[in-house]
C-alpha cells in the first residue's frame, strides 16, 4: 500500500529536487580582475567638446572665456587646452537710401576664442551649457561642438615665406631626387 501512496504524495508535496547554477556576475573573463569595472566611468562621455567664443569686444572675450575656464575646473572638467584665433576684418559699408553713394564705412574686427573640454561627462555637461548660457555677454556668440580637425587647422597660421618658397621650388621643376646608399 505504500507503494501506491508514495507516488501520490510526490505529486502533491512537489518536491524539487535541489539544483545548483552558476551566476557570472560580473562581464570579464575568467582571467581579468574584478577591479577593472570599477575604474570605467560611471556615465557616459563626451570625448572632446571645443567651446568657440566669438564677438567684438575683445576685453569682455578674454574675461567670459576666463570665467568659463574657472567654472569648468570648479565643475572638475579637464580643460586640456584654451587658445586665441587670429582675428577677421570685415569692412561695411552703409549707402544711402535709394543710391550707390556710400553714407559710412566701417571695420569690424572678430575675435576669437576657443576652450577645448575633454572627457566631459554627460549629467555634467548641461550644467555647464546653463552656466555658459545664463552668463552669456552681450554681442558674444556661443559655439559648443565636438572637435574635429578642422579646429586643429584652422590654428594654426601658415608661414606665407616658406608657402613662397615651396611655391617657386615646384615652378623650377620640384625638389631635386635624393640619392640611394
């Protein structure tokens, strides 16, 4: 008679029978330590963000771009690098109503500032655009995007003597072939 009940009281009780698993927690291989994720950055990152200012009034540039500096290390972000362009010169001329006749002849000057931000964080970032923005100067323009090398180009002046001479050294027929050893 028992051996007819056993198997009812099975079915009822539902025993289960003990399994083990194996849970891998964390994503590394067997042969990485388990330090490693803790140095990743806990949120995302922007690699690198150039902050181009741009206006008329060159004092009050150098001081908003002094300022920006000063909040980005107080909001611990790794300014790497802050340089001044060359400025443009852009001539205007007002006519009077009507004619060809010009009335006034102006020249503005642009000036230039750049702030390069590297590995900004993404919670981080808009607090700085709301600063950035909130303490904008009048007649100053606001740029933020990410670095591209046409900013690494546009630093730098070319030197119109060596752009001479390499100039005439193709018009005489290029630089002469080096010998082999």
């Amino acid at each position: 008679m028992l051996r007819r009940l056993l198997p009812r009281v099975c079915q009822a009780v539902q025993l289960s029978k003990p399994s083990v698993t194996a849970i891998r927690l964390n994503s590394g291989s067997v042969y990485e330590p388990d330090y490693l994720e803790s140095l990743k950055p806990k949120f995302p990152q922007y690699d690198c963000l150039n902050v181009q200012l741009k206006g008329y009034d060159y004092p009050i540039l150098e001081s908003y771009q002094r300022f920006l500096h000063s909040v980005a290390e107080y909001l611990d972000l790794d300014v790497s690098d802050c340089y001044a362009l060359p400025p443009q010169q852009t001539q205007v001329q007002r006519l009077r109503p009507n004619s060809t006749v010009i009335e006034a002849d102006y020249k503005l000057t642009t000036y230039e500032r750049n702030l390069q931000l590297n590995n900004v964080d993404a919670p981080t970032y808009p607090q700085f655009l709301r600063i950035a923005q909130a303490a904008l100067p009048e007649g100053v323009h606001l740029i933020v995007a990410q670095h591209t090398d046409e900013y690494d180009e546009r630093r730098y002046v070319p030197d119109k003597d060596l752009l001479d001479l390499k100039a005439e050294l193709e018009r005489m027929g290029g630089p002469a072939p080096q010998k082999k050893k």
